[in-house]
C-alpha cells in the first residue's frame, strides 16, 4: 500500500507540473484557464488523500517492521520529508493552485507562474529524492539504532 501510494503521489506531482508548464506557458487564456482548474481537482480531490495515505502507511510500516521510525537515517528522512511536503501541499500548493484559478477564472492571464509551478517542482524533487534512498538505503543507523543494536 504504501508503495501504491507514494508512486500516486508522485505520479500526481508530474501531473500537477505537467499543467502547471502548460499553464505558464501557453499563449492561450483558455488553455491556462482549463490547466489550472484541472490542477486544482487533483490537488482538491486527489492529492491530500494520497499524501495522507503515503504518511500514514509509512508510519504503519516504520513501526511495525524492523527498520522502525528512528532506528535508520533513511527512514527518518523520510518521515520528515514526507510531513513537511504533506504539510507544504496544505498550506502552499493548494492556495497557490486556488490564487491561479482565481486568477484565470475571467480570461485573464496567470499572474504568477510561481503559483503553479514552484510547489510541484519542490514536491516533485523531494519524492523522486525519497525514492532513491528508500532503494539505496544510505548513511546507516541513527545513534539510537546504534544503541538499540549494541543492546540485543
């Protein structure tokens, strides 16, 4: 599950950038219109449940399995990167996406491509970046792994 769900989250990111580029960079007023509003479905409808999903499965198997939440600096990263970015898309990514929409709702032009673009390249970056240690692996045991491990 927590795979699933972290692909989806990710998967969904590229999506968001996907629009937001197309978006910031069309000539048409149509098209940054409809781009944005279908950037703010999937952030409405889609992307809080896949985040939510993502860190609760992650705790799950953190705690239930021996790699635990604090025993590796992989697995501590992680559930770091993964509450900041779930709380980044609360309070960032989807005003952002919200301002844009507001924005383009008359026709107009997006005012700031930063709106559209900025949260899903940061998130984009930061899941393909928690992907790649969660297959290395890297810099070993926490100094309470260390402890745990000299004590069994």
């Amino acid at each position: 599950m927590h795979v699933t769900a972290s692909a989806g989250w990710l998967g969904l990111t590229l999506g968001l950038l996907a629009l937001g580029i197309t978006a910031a960079t069309t000539g048409s007023a149509v098209t940054a219109e409809v781009s944005v509003r279908a950037m703010k479905l999937f952030a409405d409808w889609l992307l809080l449940p896949v985040a939510f999903l993502t860190l609760l499965s992650g705790l799950v198997l953190a705690l239930g399995t021996v790699w635990g939440l604090a025993r590796y600096r992989w697995v501590y990263t992680k559930f770091w990167l993964t509450l900041a970015t779930a709380t980044a898309t609360v309070f960032a990514l989807r005003p952002g996406v919200n301002s844009a929409v507001t924005a383009v709702a008359g026709g107009g032009p997006l005012p700031d491509a930063g709106d559209v673009l900025f949260g899903p390249a940061v998130s984009l970056s930061a899941y393909v970046f928690m992907t790649a240690i969660s297959v290395m692996k890297p810099w070993g045991r926490t100094r309470r792994g260390k402890r745990r491990q000299a004590s069994i």
